[in-house]
C-alpha cells in the first residue's frame, strides 16, 4: 500500500508514527514483546562526545547547548551512531535540563563539573514563581528537531523522545548541579514536602506537555530517565518519583499504546513491580539486577530494557561479545527483549567497542528467537 507521509505536503494517510512506515521495527515490536528475528539494540548516549565526528560538530558549534537548541545539528548528531553501528533505533540528541533551562533557571555547563543552574529553585517561594514551559514556546527548537529528524530517517529506524522524572529534575533545580547528598533537596523534602510535591506537580505537568509534544511532531517510543529515583528510601520513592511519572504515563498521547513509554530508574532494581504497574511499556535496567530475575518478576507485564555494565564498553571486544551473551542468555528464548546498557556510554570509550556490541546482540541473539515448533 502507498504511503504518503505528513512531512511531504502530501496528505498523510497514517500517522507518521505508525509502526507500518518502518523498514526496521524490531525495537517497537520488542517493547510490544511481539516476535522479532534478533534482539534489537540501542545505547544511552549512544551519540556523544565518545565519538571524534560530535567533538568536531561542536566545536564549531560552541557549545553543547547550542547544538541541542539547533534542530540542524541536533539532527546531525542523532544520524551520527547509525552511520557508524547498525543500531535499531535513534534517540533524540537533547537533554533532560532543557525544561528547568526555559523554566527560566539559567541552565549552563561547568567544564569537568556539568550542568549548573544561575537561578536554583531553594524554597517554597521560588517553586511558586515557576511556570510550566509551553513546549510550542520556549521548547519549540526541541519539536522543530524531532520532525527533522523523522524526516531524515525516513523510517529507517524508530526514534525515540524522551524528558527527564520530576524528581531527577529537581534534584538539579534545587541542588543547582549535580550532587553527591542531595542536601539541599532532601532538606525540603524532611522540612517541607508539600513544597516539594508542589514542585514535583509542575514538573509532571511540563514533563507530560513536553513528551507529548514530542509524540506529536513524530517521537515513536519515549523514555522517562529517572536517573537519581534510587537515592531515595522505599516510601519516598513511591510519594517522590514513581507517583509522578504514573501521572505523566497516565497522561501521555500513546494512542492507545501505540507509542511505547519505557521507565528507567537506575538503581531503581527492587522496584519494578511497582513501576510496571505504572502503565508503562518496557521497564529500563540498570546493571545491578540480573535481568532473568527481573523477567521473572515482571515479565509477563512489560518488556525489559538492558542491561549490560556500561564499562564493559572498556575491555576488549572478545570480553563484550561474552558479556553481551552472558544478558541473552540471562533473558532467555521469547519477546520483550531491548538491548541496552545498564546506563549512558560515557566519553572515554572506544567507537569500535560500540560498534562490537552492537554486532554481537544481533549475531548472538538470533536462536532467542527461533519460531517455537
Ligand atoms: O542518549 C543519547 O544519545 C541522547 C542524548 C542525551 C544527552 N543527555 C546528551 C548529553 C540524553 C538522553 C541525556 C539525558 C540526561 N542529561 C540525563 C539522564 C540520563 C543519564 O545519563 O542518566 C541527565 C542526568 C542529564 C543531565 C546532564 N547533561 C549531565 C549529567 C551531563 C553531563 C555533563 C558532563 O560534562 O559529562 C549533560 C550533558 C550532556 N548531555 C552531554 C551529552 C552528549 C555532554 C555534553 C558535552 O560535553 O558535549
């Protein structure tokens, strides 16, 4: 059947995130747990500074910012992995901070620090000056690049959008950058959690604007990073993090599951039956629970992502390779399976030892998936 897709000024006789325009689409028929040929795989910070074309690209750039707020070159850079490794999905070159940054916080980065805010959110006060961003407004650059690159993918491969959990936004907000004790953070949360909550409330309901303004310009699957849910206690994780990103799923345009929500909350191990009562897809994991204990428990809920340590990306290519089929087996035979890291590929690895991973999910994960007889 013709397609014509919406970007053409043709009209658009499916919705350009329809599964049917795709010329691989094992990542979403995996966050389906529908039957594929080989596990599909994608990485955390699959672009990035590991790789010698995105130093150069921004350094002509300038800065990282300025490369997420030009939907050209944010684009350039999705494209940048998959011209290298045989990837199964893309994922949007942006970062989670963009929402407090148009929240008028004054995002920028410290060399050999991170991210830092000029204006952090400290008191009940300032929670109460913030708006929610209009993400046609403020974070349009942010959809201008999403349709972009959906264009240029030309259903390749799917792509993905994703936002930060309100409570790992607010950790930076109100830290001002990264931490180590989340002092200031969980001062208010001891001395004021309504406060808190009331902050954590915006940031859902930016956080849920934005993902499905994402979702609208052509995002196929959308990730939730809940990067610091597991420096809180049981409870605090339920009241702090996990409510807050069931309202989000609760609010998202999935169209009916159609575009697959994936939660990952590192460290977040003990709780997954928690999160895949959230509504949620596919559960991310980290690297600190085996994934067979994992599909036992909630695998006949939600697919699973991960979840290889991310410095194996340092040993020699033989040492991945085991290590990949070490997290195949441990899945086992059948669907629901997404390849990943256990969190971001970080600055110092090799590009050949992505590209060895890579290879070695789709070669090794063939007989995982052998039609039953
Ligand atoms: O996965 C991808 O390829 C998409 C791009 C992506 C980036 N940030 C690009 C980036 C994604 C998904 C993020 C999310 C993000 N950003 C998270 C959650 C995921 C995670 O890693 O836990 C967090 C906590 C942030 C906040 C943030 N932004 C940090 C901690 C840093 C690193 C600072 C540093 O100096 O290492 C950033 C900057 C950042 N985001 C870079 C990239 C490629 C490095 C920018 C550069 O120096 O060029």
């Amino acid at each position: 059947m013709a397609v014509a897709d919406s970007f053409s000024g043709r009209r658009a006789v499916r919705r350009p995130t329809g599964i049917q325009l795709l010329k691989n689409d094992r990542f979403l028929k995996a966050l389906r747990r529908q039957p594929v040929d080989r596990t599909p795989v994608w990485l955390m910070r699959q672009a990035g500074r590991y790789l010698p074309e995105y130093r150069a690209l921004r350094e002509k750039a300038g800065s990282f910012l300025d490369l997420c707020q030009n939907p050209e070159w944010a684009c350039e850079i999705t494209l940048q992995p998959l011209e290298r490794f045989d990837l199964d999905a893309a994922i949007l070159f942006s970062d989670i901070l963009t929402i407090p940054d148009a929240m008028g916080l004054g995002l920028h980065f410290i060399p050999g620090e991170g991210p830092n805010f000029h204006h952090p959110v400290r008191d009940r006060a300032a929670i109460d000056a913030l708006g929610v961003p209009d993400p046609m407004a403020e974070l349009k650059y942010v959809s201008d690049a999403v349709s972009l690159i959906r264009r240029e993918l030309d259903g390749r491969v799917p792509l993905i959008g994703f936002a930060g959990s309100p409570w790992t936004l607010a950790t930076y907000m109100v830290e001002g950058g990264p931490s180590k004790n989340y002092v200031h953070l969980k001062s208010l949360m001891y001395n004021d959690p309504a406060a808190l909550e009331r902050l954590l409330g915006k940031l859902a309901e930016a956080v849920t604007a934005y993902l499905n303004a994402q979702i609208a310009a052509g995002a196929q699957a959308v990730q939730i990073f809940d990067t610091w849910g597991g420096v809180l206690t049981p409870e605090q994780y339920r009241r702090f993090s996990l409510a807050y990103m069931r309202q989000i799923v609760a609010g998202l345009n999935t169209g009916d599951g159609e575009v697959p929500v994936i939660l990952f909350t590192k460290g977040g191990g003990m709780w997954l039956e928690a999160m895949a009562e959230t509504g949620a897809s596919a559960l991310g994991l980290d690297w600190t629970i085996e994934i067979g204990e994992a599909r036992r428990r909630v695998g006949d809920r939600v697919a699973l992502q991960g979840n290889v340590d991310p410095a194996i990306l340092h040993a020699r290519p033989q040492v991945i390779r085991e290590a990949v089929g070490q997290v195949l087996a441990g899945f086992g035979s059948g669907n629901g399976h997404v390849f990943n890291l256990g969190h971001g590929v970080t600055p110092e690895v090799p590009p050949e030892h992505v590209g060895a991973l890579v290879d070695a999910v789709h070669e090794l994960s063939a007989p995982y998936h052998q039609a039953e007889p």
